[in-house]
C-alpha cells in the first residue's frame, strides 16, 4: 500500500509549486521512490519537477477502445503500455502526466480503465503525490478513490477561507476516503493565519492547518521556469513541507 499525497484546490493558489516541495521533502528524507502524477492540465508539475514528460495518457482515453481491437489487445493491456511508455524516470522519483481533461464526450468507461491502471501503477510506489487541477474531479471521478493525506490549499483570503470549507464538504459528499486532512494557507503575509482559520479547522476537524508566508524565492522560481531542487534548503516554505511530510507519511 503506498502513502499517496493528493493536492486540491481553487487555480493559481500554489499547488503545482507545493506538490513539488512535497515530492522534493519526501525524496530527502528518503521516503521513495516516489510517483509524482500530474492532473492538471493547465500546468506543468514536470516542469516544477525539472523534468521532460515526451507522453502524456490523456489522450488514450479517447483512443483505447479502437486501438485495442485493432492490435488485439485488452484496454488494460494497452493503457498499461502508454503509461509505461509515458512514464518519465529520474532521480528518486518518477512522474506521469495526464495530459488534457475530458472532452465535451463522455469518456466514463476509458477512465475507469483508467483509474484502474493508474491504481496499479501508483500501487508499486510506497509514496505517491498527485497533483489536481482546481476542484475534486480528479479525486472522486478520474484517478483516485481514497487517499491517505488530502491537502487543501487556499489563500488567506475570506473567500479562499470559504473554499477550504466548500472543498471539504465535497469531498465528503462525493466519497473521497482519506486519513489524514491538511489545509495549507499560501502566500500569506508574514505567515500568519487569518483569523477565520479557527472556525474553518473547527468545521473540518483538521489537524494540520498551516499558514506559509509570501516568499521572494518561490515567486521569482515561477518567474524564472526554475525547478524545486534550484529552491535553498532554507527556505522557510521548504522548511514547512519538509516537516510535514514528515509527520504525515508516517
Ligand atoms: N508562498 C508563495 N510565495 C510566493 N509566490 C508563490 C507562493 N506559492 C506559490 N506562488 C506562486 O503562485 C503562482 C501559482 O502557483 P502554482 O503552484 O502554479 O498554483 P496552482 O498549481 O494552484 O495553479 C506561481 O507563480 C507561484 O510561483
Ligand atoms: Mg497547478
């Protein structure tokens, strides 16, 4: 069974940057290899990662069925060949992309083929950190159905407080199972949480609630295309995930 690390929320709150420090904290504390899956489709945890994706799955999913009768092969067996072919191999961790979303068409049968390869990819790491797009879609319909520590990450902002709580409901009434609940407070200033943190680690029965400042690395790391290795090890976002990930994937 592996400790699979799933990260949610609304666009632009910090993510794709944070699944990264996660996939870097859990590496140097040698809890790896780790599967890093990117699911969002609208940026590039490869890139975070420092790392080249030649093939994303994505598209599979519209294909699988012609292509596997036309070379006699299962679904399973033929989406079990693209991600192997899509799987991108590097120092302690390895990382899938999923390419685009779903198209208007529905595609419910691909993905649960989908799902269940992913599953059995995802079942031969002991860590796993999947990166979502805004919303819980990922979780409940595409790629995952349980997860051992969901992080919700927000801004401070009240409407962002607002989310983490919105996001929570969700995932309890779509079914998404998991054990551990960490909200993450991004980007804010001086570090501290607002004071509507309280009521929102109330409502959700968070253990983990944590406020990460505004950092000038971490923001100039975006700007420059930079990946989480170039971040110093100082570095007090860093210094939070590490200890996080640590706690939790216990
Ligand atoms: N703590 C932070 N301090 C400063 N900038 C940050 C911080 N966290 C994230 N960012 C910046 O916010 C932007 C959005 O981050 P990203 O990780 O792409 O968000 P998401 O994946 O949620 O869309 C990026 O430019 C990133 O560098
Ligand atoms: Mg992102």
């Amino acid at each position: 069974m592996s400790c699979l690390f799933a990260l949610s929320g609304k666009g632009g709150v910090g993510k794709t940057t944070l699944a990264g420090l996660f996939v870097r904290g859990l590496r140097e504390i040698g809890r790896k290899p780790i599967l890093a899956i990117d699911a969002d489709p609208n940026s590039c945890l490869a890139d975070m990662l420092g790392v080249r994706v030649r093939f994303t799955i994505g598209s599979a999913r519209e294909t699988v069925r012609d292509e596997a009768e036309a070379q006699k092969i299962s679904k399973q067996e033929l989406l079990r060949m693209k991600i192997a072919q899509g799987l991108v191999e590097s120092n302690g961790f390895d990382l899938i992309s999923m390419g685009r979303p779903e198209g208007p068409g529905c595609y419910c049968y691909a993905n649960n083929v989908l799902k269940s390869a992913i599953k059995e990819l995802s079942d031969q790491y002991p860590y796993v950190v999947l990166d979502n797009e805004a919303g819980l879609e990922n979780l409940s319909r595409r790629i995952v159905q349980s997860v051992d520590v969901l992080t919700l990450v927000s801004d401070a902002s009240n409407a962002g407080m607002n989310t983490l709580e919105r996001l929570y409901g969700l995932a309890r009434e779509m079914g998404v199972g998991f054990r551990k609940l960490v909200l993450l407070v991004n980007r804010t200033r001086g570090g501290e949480l607002p004071e509507s943190a309280a009521r929102v680690q109330k409502n959700t029965g968070a253990r983990n609630m944590l406020a990460l400042p505004y950092d000038e690395e971490i923001a100039t790391l975006a700007e420059e295309s930079r990946p989480v290795w170039d971040v110093s090890d100082e570095n007090p976002i860093y210094r939070k995930i590490l200890e996080l990930v640590r706690e939790t994937s216990g």
